[in-house]
C-alpha cells in the first residue's frame, strides 16, 4: 500500500512540472552587440550668445541733415532715390535726405535700429539706435574695428613717408627783386669785418687762470670811415669769482672789486689790447669799445650777480 501510494505522488509531481515548462514564455535569446560605426567628423555650429533681453545702443550725430529736392533727377537717375518712384504723377512728392538716408541704411545692416531722433531739422541731431546685444557679434565688430584701424594707421604711415620723400618744390627762378650787387658784397664785408672784431675781443678777455661766467661781444661793430671799433659798441664781461671770493656762504664787495681790479691789470700786463682806461661817465667819449666788468658767485648751484657789469666800465682800443 506505501508503495502504491509513493508511486502515485511521483507521478503527480512530473506532471505539474511538465506542465510548468509547457506554460512559460519561450526565452528571447540576447541580441549579438552591434557593431561601433566610424565616427562622423561634423562642422560645429557656433550659437550666438545673445541675452534675451538685453539690448545695446547707439547714439549719434550725423551733423545737419541736408534734403534733396524731389526734382533733382541726377538723384533718380542715380538710383539713390527711393522716393521719387512715387512720384510725381499722382503720388509723393517730398524732399528726401539722401546722405542720411544711406548712412541710417548702413547701420540697419548691422542690425542697428532708429528708435528716436532729438533736435530741430536743420541743426544738428541726436540718432538713437538699438539691436538686440550679441556677444558674438560684438567680438567680430570688435576685432574688425582693430584691423580696420591697424590698416589705417599703416596708411598714414605711408602717406607721411612718401611725402617726406618727395621733392621739395622748386625755387622760382624768376627774380623777385632789384639787388645792388656792390651794396650786397659790402653789407658781406662789414658782417666778416664785425665777426672779427668780436672773434678777436673775446679771446683777448680769455686768461689763464681767470674763470669767466659769460662773455658777450655781439654789439660789437666796426665804423665804416675808419675801420675803429664803434663807440656805441660794447662788451660785457662776467667773471666766475666763486673760488677767489666765496668761504662757506659769505663773501666781501671789496674783494670782488679787487678781483676786477686785479684782472684790468693782468690784460694791460699781457698787453691785451693797445690801451685800457676807465670810462668818464660810463661812455667812451674818446673812441674805443666800451668794456664793462662784473662777477658773479655760484651758490647752491646758481650764479649770482655780486658786482654789476655796469658798475666797472673800461674803455679799450
């Protein structure tokens, strides 16, 4: 009895099992991987970075707006009229501001747009312009400006050298005016006569030993009648008394009018010139230039007068 009823469960149990698998949905085998196609190179494309909302201006001045008379017919002829196709047969005539007008066309190419205008026709006017702001755009206006601008800088550059290289203009032969030819070689020969007298003063003044602060020998002249020095001449000596006269920051009048004593006698010594004299009043009534001495001190960097040149005047031959 055991035997049988073993039996019995065994078969019980094949059959829900065979039953089972009978009734679970068939397995859908794994699709083999698919092969990795060749990579495709493709051209990026740049997105504009416009803010929504965000707007630039521009403002500007085109000077005084000047119009066109609606019949001037160079202006259709031209093509540069777009009002005159309106007219005149029955439709608008009116004056039209052609330099204005393509001038506006230009900036609405760039995508600038006339939102207001401020100031009376006739005078000069405010533009007021807007676009939506780009950031790409701007960079590309930006960097077209510094091209536009280096390569106008090269063109002055040029301009400015070809005309340093050019020629300059021709003298114009013909005469402009009636020359005394023995006038001209005389006014020549006193000049060279005069830079002599000078030239030769002035190394005369020159002692060893006898530091000078300035000389000036430029009213020199000679007479014409006689070849002597003018009496209105005159020279200016101004001696360098730092070393012989400065202690510190002190010095003493009498020595510097010593010093200049001291220097009159060194040019009669070495035989200067032919005669060395004081003035009578400051002018040489006798004829010879007039010779006027002073001194000066260097102080914190600076010379300074002491003694007037006109206080020693010397008449010299």
């Amino acid at each position: 009895m055991k035997t049988r009823t073993l039996s019995l469960l065994l078969a019980a149990t094949t059959a829900l099992s065979m039953a089972a698998a009978q009734t679970r949905p068939p397995t859908t085998p794994a699709a083999p991987p698919a092969s990795t196609p060749a990579t495709t190179k493709t051209t990026p494309t740049i997105v504009s970075a416009t803010v929504s909302g965000q707007w630039e201006y521009l403002v500007i001045s085109f000077g005084k707006t000047y119009f066109s008379s609606p019949a001037d017919l160079q202006a259709k002829t031209s093509g540069q009229s777009k009002l005159m196709i309106y007219g005149p047969l029955g439709g608008v005539v009116a004056s039209e501001a052609l330099d204005t007008q393509a001038q506006v066309d230009t900036l609405g190419k760039y995508g600038w747009e006339l939102i207001g205008v401020l100031g009376a026709i006739g005078g000069d006017q405010q533009w007021v312009f807007k676009r939506p702001y780009d950031a790409a755009r701007a960079a590309t206006e930006a960097a077209q400006i510094r091209r536009e601008g280096a390569e106008l800088a090269a063109a002055r550059e040029k301009a400015a050298r070809e005309a340093a290289a050019k020629p300059a203009p021709a003298t114009p032969t013909t005469p402009t005016e009636l020359v005394d030819l023995d006038a001209r070689e005389a006014q020549a020969k006193r000049e060279a006569e005069n830079q002599t007298l000078r030239n030769r003063i002035s190394s005369a003044l020159q002692l060893t030993g006898w530091p000078m602060a300035r000389v000036d020998a430029a009213g020199l002249s000679v007479m014409t009648y006689d070849g002597k020095p003018n009496t209105s001449g005159q020279v200016t000596v101004m001696l360098d008394a730092t070393q012989r006269a400065l202690t510190g920051n002190t010095y003493r009048q009498s020595a510097v009018d010593a010093l200049i004593a001291e220097y009159v006698n060194t040019l009669k010594s070495q035989g200067r010139f032919s005669s060395i004299e004081p003035a009578k009043y400051s002018v040489c009534l006798d004829g010879g230039t007039a010779l006027r001495i002073g001194a000066s001190i260097r102080f914190n960097n600076e010379l300074k007068d002491v003694i007037s040149p006109y206080t020693a005047t010397h008449c010299v031959k």
